[in-house]
C-alpha cells in the first residue's frame, strides 16, 4: 500500500516523530511524505522560506531506502486557518497538483497520514483508501494568525472522517476521542539505540564544551514561543557558576537577547540528530523547559524520552504528561523548585539511571510503531 503524509514539518532539519514513524513503515509500502506548504507571504517574514516558492518543481527533493519520497507542497495563500473560504480555495489547487502527482508515480487510493487539522479540506478533492489522523498538538493554541474556532472545526471534520485517530498526550486523547470513539493514545518516543550510545559508550567530548565551565543543564530542541526564556534566564542569572547549553534552532517568535549577553548561556544552534547524544553525554543535566499553558498542557514532549534514553537526569516544568514519569523525572512548581530540583538531580543515587533507561526502551520508536501498526490492523478488520 501507499502511504501519503501531510506533514506539519519539512524532513529536515529537526527529526520529530512524523519522520520517525514514517522510517518505520515496511518497506513494502511505497511512502510520499509532503512537507507543509509556505505561504507565499513567507519569505517576507523569513528569507530562509524564499526557495518554499520554487521548490516543489523540482520534487521529489529526494528519495530515502529505496520507498521513501521526500515531496514539497506548492505554496499557497495566507490567512488560511482565519478563513476557511482561503482553505478552501488553497486546498483546489493543491489537490490538483497532488493528483498530477499521483497519476505520476500510480498512487492509487493511498492511506492518508494526517497532522494539520485544515487538510480535511483536501479530503474531497483527492481519492484515498483509509484516512489516519496523528493529533501530536493543540492547533488552535499556537500563536499567529488563526480563527482557534476554525481550526477546531477543522480538527473536529478531520477526526469525524478518520478511520482512526491516534493522540500523543492524555489531554490531547481526552479532547480528540468526543469526535472520534476509534482514538488511541500514542505518546512520543525515542531513538532508543541512538540516545541510549550516550550511557554506553566512549563518546568524544565536543570542542564546544571544551571552554564551558562548571555544572552544564543542557537543553536540546526548536526553541520557540512555547520555550520559557524567563526561566533559563532565571536560573543563568542566580547560579552563575553553572552553564546553560541550548542545542536547537531558534524561531523569529522568539526574543533571546538577554540571554546572549550572558557569559554562562551558550547557544549552539541546531545538530544534526546523530550528533545529539555526544552533546548530552556531557550534560550534568537535561532540561524541559517548556512554559506552562494551554498548548503545552497538551503536549508529549519527545525529548523526554531521547533524555532518559541517555539515563541522564532531567529536570522538567510541570506539565501534566511528564507528571507519569515522576519516579524517573524531577519536576518543579516554580522558578526557584527549579533550580531547587536541579541540585537535588545532579547528586541524584545512580540506581534511578537504570530505570530511567528503562522506561525509554519501553517508549522507543519501534516499540510505539508496533503498537500503531497492530491497532490499524485491527480496525481494518473489523471494516472501520
């Protein structure tokens, strides 16, 4: 069978769980993974988006192992999560092309993988055999130019028309599963071999560190507005000996001023994920410090598990799917807890290492893949 993905996310450069569990798919199936569209306003916003515009002439960008195809969307006009005419109008032409596509390479009634809730415009233009929809966020809480009652209308037609819904948090499960009884919780998952090469093996010291001083609380991801920049600059600021190492990407939605100014923030900018558990091999400590709101109330935060793949201590904002792992993860009520929670982390007994690794095996990508495949599986027995 086909699979066609309608990815929130381009293929590169930050690995998430859509390309993970696209990875995973038997290599029997034929896999066309469509990274979202730009806008055509863009590149006015973020030069880096200009080639978005071209792009996708040029598609397939790339194929992987021989069944992966790697396909940009065309860009399309703005405004559309405030207007559902524009989604509409967008999700026209799109379609057109998706079947120029299609018709090119013989893709005949795919399973469709879903994860931005306005594609359920699409869904009347293309045809499809089987209908996924993988709900990894709370859409209509991100920032920026959105309608949140539109986009949760969106994601309320999308679950009504899916075969089957999966969730990746429990709040996320509870809200998704009123519009659709065929919804799983799927949490996030790790690289378990790849992150856990940092407990077992000799790992090279990167030559950034080689100038960085003291205890080092490491964070590794996108850093955007869902990212409490009070709080790393809270902690910079009242434990000066220490050293805080920001591994990730950071977005225009975020202002990081004061904490370049500071001589024990570092921000390494993004790596490839390979790379990764080298750098948190010399963490004293991982961080989670996502704010506290209505989207990340909702989130399963995937570097929580590449962390205690690593068996390294982490310390975390209390946010409620993290609270399942709090005999494996510090969490902290407030700013000072935090730092608080840090201390308490970085003489922690080493007999929690074991089990913290533990618990990433259970949650690695093959193990939450074999889970998805089994349930999909069953619904298609059962003809849902």
């Amino acid at each position: 069978m086909d699979i066609v993905c309608f990815s929130a996310v381009n293929w590169d450069p930050i690995m998430t769980r859509i390309q993970h569990l696209m990875k995973r798919f038997p290599k029997g199936n034929r896999v066309f993974f469509f990274e979202p569209p730009s806008t055509l306003i863009s590149p006015l916003k973020d030069r880096e988006r200009l080639e978005d515009l071209y792009i996708w002439i040029k598609n397939p960008k790339k194929k992987l192992d021989n069944n992966i195809y790697i396909l940009k969307l065309p860009p399309v006009f703005p405004f559309y999560n405030k207007n559902r005419i524009v989604n509409r109008i967008n999700s026209f032409f799109l379609a057109v092309y998706l079947n120029i596509i299609f018709k090119r390479f013989n893709v005949q009634k795919p399973l469709f993988w879903m994860y931005l809730p306005n594609n359920v415009d699409l869904l009347k233009y293309v045809k499809y055999s089987y209908l996924v929809y993988d709900c990894v966020d709370k859409h209509s809480e991100f920032s920026g130019l959105i309608n949140k009652e539109l986009v949760e209308q969106y994601e309320r037609e999308l679950c009504e028309k899916s075969n089957v819904v999966f969730a990746t948090a429990e709040t996320l499960y509870e809200s998704v599963k009123s519009y659709n009884p065929n919804t799983y919780l799927i949490p996030n998952g790790a690289d378990f071999d790849l992150f856990n090469s940092a407990y077992t093996q000799n790992l090279e010291k990167p030559e950034e560190f080689l100038n960085i001083k003291g205890r080092v609380l490491g964070y590794v991801g996108v850093i955007r507005d869902w990212v409490d920049i009070d709080l790393i600059d809270y902690i910079a600021s009242r434990r000066e000996d220490w050293s805080i190492v920001l591994i990730g990407p950071v977005g225009n939605d975020v202002d990081i001023t004061r904490l370049r100014s500071k001589q024990n923030v570092h921000f390494l900018g993004a790596r490839k994920q390979q790379e990764l558990p080298r750098y948190i091999k010399y963490f004293d400590v991982c961080l989670n410090v996502f704010k506290v709101n209505e989207l990340t109330k909702n989130v399963s935060p995937l570097k929580l598990y590449e962390y205690m793949a690593t068996g390294k201590p982490i310390v975390s904002t209390r946010m409620p799917h993290v609270q399942n792992y709090t005999d494996v993860v510090y969490i902290a009520d407030d700013y000072e807890d935090f730092i608080k929670k840090c201390e308490i982390a970085m003489g922690e007994d080493k007999s929690v290492v074991e089990k913290r690794i533990e618990c990433a095996k259970q949650a690695s990508w093959d193990n939450r893949m074999k889970d998805i495949m089994a349930i999909i599986e069953k619904e298609f027995a059962l003809g849902r």
